[in-house]
C-alpha cells in the first residue's frame, strides 16, 4: 500500500533511539523527508546518517526557546512541514510520595510544554499542507496508569487531553491530530526503568515478555509502522484518537 508520504516534509522529535527513531525510520521508508532532532549531537548525528534523514538538530524541547528554534531549522532545511511528531523522553521514575515538588515543574516543561512548543511553532506550516499530520507519542499510561512513574501518568494525560482538543479545533484546517500510546516495546527506556526500580533489567524484560498477552515485547518497528498509518493519506479521516500499540496489554474495553 502506498501511503502517499513520498515527499513529505516530517519533523520527528527525540528520534536518536528508542520509538522517535522507529518512528523516523517507517517515514523515511515511506518516501518521506524526516528532520529528526534529540539532546545528544553526537547520537542525533550518527543517527541521522545511519537512516539517511533530510536533517538533523541538537535540541533540548523541554527548554523555552528551543522548540521553537528546532522547527525554525527544519522548515528551513525541507522547504515546509507537513508531518510532526512530538516526542521526549520520559520523566524521572517514582511514586507521589517519593517524588520532590521540584521534578514537577521539570517534566511540566519536558513533557507537556515541549508538546505545547512545538504545535505552537508549527501550527502555521500545517496549515498550509494539504496533508498536515501531527502525532503526540504519549504511553499506555494514559488508560491505565502504570505504578511508580507519576509524573508520566499525569504529564502524558495532559498531552493526550491537549491533542483532543486540538483535534476538534483544527478539524477545519484539515490538519489530524492523534496519539501513540505504547506499551511493553523493547527499547532503552525499559532498561532504564527496570534499574530505576532495582531490577536486573534482562530479567525484567523476559519476565515482561512471558506476561505479555502475545509471549513478547513489541519491536520498535511495529511502533514506527502504526506511526507511519497515522501520518498516511488514508488516515485523513481519523483524528482525536488514541491507538494502543502495546500487543494487548490494556486490560480497559477502551
């Protein structure tokens, strides 16, 4: 099936690994031109030679200013956008109780301002595609909270709230506007989360996988792939939603 993204101009944010990458890679597979961006130039960098994106940028989204110059660079490198993908890695790991006022603040900016940031500067350029898709990388946490990350409970809530919103209000300019809500995906954040909780993290993901409805851990690439739908000319009647890609682990009928 040809998605019609030969062409494209996307942004993909926090796209160095993990599902920015996936995600970055199913569109350039597509025909489509990807400006990806992460904190870290040197693996922004590297990855972006190794995918063969259209462009890339060292930006840190959660800080004022640098979402907005982000955008600015990659309109200019691909002459226009079309796709945006909002991405960031996730807040520090831990329960209310455990967690100091001040990590608040902090994933305010990383993961609900960063969103916020980038629609803003963006917003103009969708407008005049004609095939303006925006995709908000949330979790599945948003259905059903997940023990010990609070922060990304209720920062990534806030996103999938603001992306409703923006679906019905931009639903005129012909602009879609959906989630991604990942689950049991093998990347480095669920090493990452299993050490933050004081587990041996290849354990942890065969323990996971044997939990897991399908007997698995969800590939990067199945992310990218749902991703790329998304952001496809068949998808242009679909907005406002949340799709789980998390090989059925939600236990909610919704």
């Amino acid at each position: 099936m040809d998605l019609g993204l030969k062409g494209r101009k996307a942004l993909v944010t926090a796209a160095s690994k993990g599902l920015g990458r996936a995600c970055a890679e199913a569109l350039i597979a597509e025909g489509a031109d990807a400006f990806i961006s992460s904190r870290d130039p040197s693996s922004i960098e590297t990855t972006a030679k190794q995918i063969r994106a259209a462009g890339w940028m060292a930006a840190d989204v959660s800080r004022p200013g640098e979402p907005e110059a982000l955008v600015e660079a990659a309109v200019a490198s691909l002459s226009g956008l079309d796709v945006l993908v909002v991405n960031a890695g996730g807040p520090a790991p831990g329960t209310f109780q455990s967690t100091p006022l001040e990590q608040w603040e902090l994933a305010f900016h990383l993961t609900l301002m960063s969103a916020v940031r980038l629609m803003t500067a963006s917003l103009p350029h969708l407008k005049r595609s004609d095939q303006g898709r925006v995709v908000f990388i949330t979790s599945i946490s948003v259905r059903q909270p997940i023990p010990s990350i609070v922060l990304s409970n209720a920062m990534r809530s806030a996103v999938t709230s603001l992306a409703k919103t923006l679906s019905g209000e931009l639903a005129p300019d012909r602009i879609t506007i959906n989630c991604l809500a990942p689950n049991n995906i093998l990347t480095d954040r669920t090493r990452s989360l299993a050490i933050a909780a004081g587990q041996d993290p290849d354990e942890a993901i065969r323990r996971g996988a044997a939990q897991a409805p399908m007997g698995r851990l969800g590939d990067p690439s199945e992310f990218g792939a749902a991703c790329a739908f998304l952001c496809s000319k068949q998808a242009g009647y679909i907005t406002g939603q949340t799709l789980g890609v998390d090989g059925g682990t939600l236990v909610g009928v919704y």
